[in-house]
C-alpha cells in the first residue's frame, strides 16, 4: 500500500488486522498516538492521522473549517478503508472522527466497527466557553494554556517555537469555534467515551450526551487526570481500547 503524507509510518503494517485511525487534538501532531502504536502494533494496525499544518506538513495551510477537513481525509483515506477499521479522537480530534464517521455514511462508504471519542463534549451541545479565535497573540497563547493546560512551559517561553505552532493552533481553533452541528439520525456503530476525571474543558454530563448519538452502544470511562489524560494515562487508555478492539476483532 503507498505511503500517504496524512498517515505516519506504523510501527508494524499489519494490513489484514483490524486498522485503527487516531485523530490529534487541536495543534497537535500524529507524533502523540506513535506511543499507541507501538503498543498496539502487535495486535491491530494503528495508522496516526497527520493533519495539514504540523510536524512534517507544517509548511502547509492548516483548515480552518471542517467540512473542507473532512473532505480532504475522506479522498485521503478511502484506499486505507479495505478492512474493518475504528477510529480514535481526542479533543478537536474527536470532533474530526465523528464527522468523518457521518461523511462515510452520507457518501455509502465503510462505517466504522467503534467510534472512540475522548475528551470532548457531545456535539449537539454547546460550548461553555468563551471564544479565543479572535484575541491577540498573547492574549491567545495565554488564554489556551489557562483553558487546556496543554502548552509546555519551555514552548511558551521559546517565541521562535511559538511563532511556528501558532498559525496551526489559530486555524484549529477557528475550526473548532466555527463548527455548526447539524441534527441526523444517530450513528449504527458504538462510542466509546473517555474523560479526564479533572477535565476542567469537558463535564461528566457533556461526555454522557455522546448516548444520543448512536443506535448501539455507548459506554463512558473516565481516567486520572485533566484534559490531556491520553499523554498522563495512557498505559491505562490504550488498555481500555485494546480490550474494546479485541472485543469487536473477536466478534468479526
């Protein structure tokens, strides 16, 4: 199978195993689920999803509206879709999951085996929080790392290194900010639903409202830690999507 500048190498291309595509949050880079498919790799094909904008595609245009996002990954993805496959988000990336999921069924393509969304309020409701899109630089910097807490000190302390992420966290968050959910008839797949247990940017109650999105089941586990809980549990996560995956591998 070619090489594609969406996808990042795997670990192990293990193509007649259950494939799972992982989806980053906003500013975030496919470098965050490589841990996940090395500890995956044995078992399942994890492809980690690289997005315009970051890492080794930073000197392209990040988007700045998601259903463009979504069109481009569907083209992107379509030959990768031969196998029975899931797909993982967090924060953004769980919106960006969730809308591929319903673009795949609009268009009679494959649907996912399980919708694994984490760290992300269920999308017909709305935000609680303020807009950022429109601030100043600094303004902006600062207000991203009060609300999420994901800016490591010595990335904000380094104004070269800012400078380069900036353009992508500010299309993210126009994408984000500009996201219009539009009612359908609920998803055929499960939704597994993870959160921090101290997630100050997604409540308990907006995690319990993915229910309404889905026919099938729809099961909601929360882990130590805040918003980005995939990085300070992941040992436990990727144990939580180990077992769901072998769970549907089993059944297939």
């Amino acid at each position: 199978m070619p090489s594609s500048p969406w996808l990042l190498r795997p670990v192990a291309d293990r193509q007649d195993r259950l494939r799972l595509f992982c989806f980053p949050h906003a500013g975030g880079g496919g470098s965050l689920f490589m841990p996940f498919a090395r500890e995956l790799a044995p078992t399942f094909d994890v492809r980690s999803v690289q997005l315009p904008g970051r890492e080794n595609r930073l000197r392209e245009p990040a988007h700045t509206r998601l259903p463009d996002l979504i069109h481009e990954l569907v083209r992107a993805l379509r030959e990768y879709l031969d196998v029975p496959f899931a797909l993982f988000g967090h924060s953004m990336g769980a919106l960006v999951a969730f809308e591929l999921t319903r673009r795949l069924r609009a268009e009679g393509m494959p649907a996912p085996v399980r919708l694994f969304v984490a760290g992300h309020r269920a999308p017909q409701l709305p935000s609680r929080h303020p807009r950022l899109a429109h601030l100043t630089d600094a303004e902006f910097i600062d207000a991203v790392g009060t609300r999420y807490g994901g800016v490591p000190d010595e990335v904000l302390r380094h104004a070269d290194l800012m400078a380069l992420l900036l353009p992508c966290l500010r299309a993210d968050m126009a994408l984000i900010e500009g996201y219009a959910y539009e009612a359908d008839d609920p998803l055929t797949c499960p939704i597994s639903v993870y959160g921090g247990v101290d997630d100050a940017v997604t409540t308990q109650t907006e995690l319990e409202g993915w229910r309404a999105q889905t026919r099938a089941d729809c099961t909601l586990t929360r882990f130590p830690g805040g918003h980005f809980f995939v990085r300070s549990a992941r040992p436990a996560l990727v144990s939580a999507v180990s077992r769901e995956l072998a769970l549907v591998d089993a059944r297939r």
